[in-house]
C-alpha cells in the first residue's frame, strides 16, 4: 500500500499532510493551523510565522484594538505660535499632530511637522493661525477593521486618522504604523526610548507587587518560586498577553494559576507596568 494511500485512510490526518497532498485549506482557521504547523516543522521561521499571523488579525480586529488612545494623544492648539507649536514637536518627536480648538473633541485638522520648516527659517511669511496650514483630517469609526482602515490609507495616501466613538466623540488616533506594527513587529525610530529589560519588583503596602512589563519571567519565577516556561515569551507582559489572547487595555486584569496580574499602564501596542497580587490557596482558605 502506498504511503499516498495509508495518509488517506488515516480518520485525523493533520492539515499540513492534506496540503502536501495538494488539497486547499477549506477555510481561514485551516489555513491558521497550516502555518503553525509549518513553523512546528521549522518550515518556515519564527519571524515569518508571526508575520503571517499578523496578516490574519488585520482582518479580525477594529481600529478600537490598535489605536491610541485619546489620554496619551499628542495634540497642538490651534491657537498656538511657531514657537509653542515647534518645542511640542521638538519634545514628542512625531511627524504628524491633531490640531485642535478648544479641546480634543473639536480637532480641525492634521498637522505636518515638515509643513513649519519655511516658516521657521522664514522662507514663507508668517501665518495668522495654525488652521491657515493644517492638512484635511480624516475621520473613521472605532469599530472599523484594520484591514480596511489599511486600504483608506493605501488609497487616499494617508497616515494617520482620528478615531471616534458611537456618540461622535474623539477617542483616539490610528496611524499606517499601528498597523504595520501588527505584521512586523515593533517599528523603532530615534525618538523612541530604549526597551527597558528592567526587572524591578516592588512590594506594596497591601501585599501586591508592581513591575515593568518587560521583567524577564526567569526573574519573576526566582522571585516568586514559579516556573512558568512559554516557548517565544520572555516577559511577564508576554505571559500577560498569551493568556489574555490580546494586547490589555488598563485596569484588565486575569487569573493565572494563584496569581491575580492586573495592567496598570498600558500603551496600543505595549503592556508598561503590571500588578501582581498571590492569591491564598484553598488550602489557606480552609485552615
């Protein structure tokens, strides 16, 4: 009997025989445990594969999951001079502002960073108001999916986009980089601070600890006797993360094993610091 024949007749053969016997993945979740599989197999590396899983979720979640949110948005005054408008820039480092009037549910454009350099080596004649320059802003839903945010941006040459809520207030920021960000990975730039690999772990006063999200696990299971091993995660945000099946917002929290881990600060694509409470034991309970 041949061995084409013996993988027919097998009740639960593995996706990744069916492909190599040239039949299609029926669907997006066959498809998944395709690549899985093949990075199982070292077919295709760790890279790759977390590459290809981006490209799924870009189809699966909203411009909500990605974006920044509104308490950490950056935004210029729409009443402000070069010199207030250029030290914001000088200090935050990014290329593109909200610009507002009155505050950050009346944003009456996008600011280009570049689009101040003639004025400030006086090439240009100096502008009345800073909604004389700004850019046309463009609006979008919070439960837009981020693959089709993708095609707005690709299309109308855009890179950043203000997000609203049902009631039409602002509730944060999307840009072309959050998105990449998800297939890719990290996209660092000058601006960015270093990663902090800090393992710093602080007791609080009601027995709870604090601690960067970037504390390795191989500390925190020497701190707290644990023994938590996942392949390709390093971290307590990691673990975090793993188990929660998505990226925290802040004050999330979940159970793992006698632990509580509760986010206290998070970014739209970084867990920053965490709360770790030990939860009494059945054992503690009854005694």
């Amino acid at each position: 009997m041949s061995d084409e024949t013996s993988l027919e007749k097998e009740p639960h053969e593995s996706i990744f025989k069916r492909l190599w016997r040239g039949m299609r993945p029926a669907n997006k979740s066959e498809l998944a445990q395709v690549i899985a599989e093949a990075g199982s197999r070292d077919i295709i590396d760790e890279d790759t594969e977390d590459m290809l899983k981006g490209v799924f979720d870009i189809a699966t979640l909203r411009v909500s999951d990605i974006m920044i949110p509104r308490s950490e948005m950056v935004t210029i005054d729409a009443k402000m001079g070069l010199k207030e408008a250029t030290e914001i820039i000088a200090s935050s480092g990014h290329s593109r502002y909200p610009v507002s009037k009155e505050d950050k549910d009346h944003i009456v454009g996008i600011l280009n960073a570049k689009d101040l350099l003639p004025y400030a080596v006086g090439l240009k004649p100096m502008f009345k108001s800073l909604s004389d320059i700004v850019r046309p802003c463009t609006v979008v839903p919070e439960t837009l999916r981020v693959d089709a945010m993708l095609n707005q941006f690709q299309e109308n040459h855009l890179h950043i986009a203000v997000v609203i809520d049902e009631f039409g207030g602002v509730c944060g920021l999307v840009t072309i980089e959050d998105i990449l960000e998800l297939i890719v990975g990290d996209i660092a730039d000058e601006y960015d601070e270093a990663e902090d690999h800090s393992s710093e772990i602080i007791k609080n006063q009601d027995n709870s600890y604090e601690m960067p999200g970037t504390t390795l696990l191989e500390d925190f299971n020497e701190f707290f006797k644990t023994q938590y091993a996942l392949p390709d995660i390093d971290t307590v945000a990691g673990l975090v993360m793993h188990q929660l099946g998505h990226i925290p917002r802040q004050d999330e929290q979940i159970k793992i094993d006698n632990f509580m881990f509760k986010v206290l600060e998070s970014s739209h694509h970084q867990v920053k610091k965490i709360q770790v409470t030990k939860l009494k034991t059945q054992e503690s309970n009854d005694a």
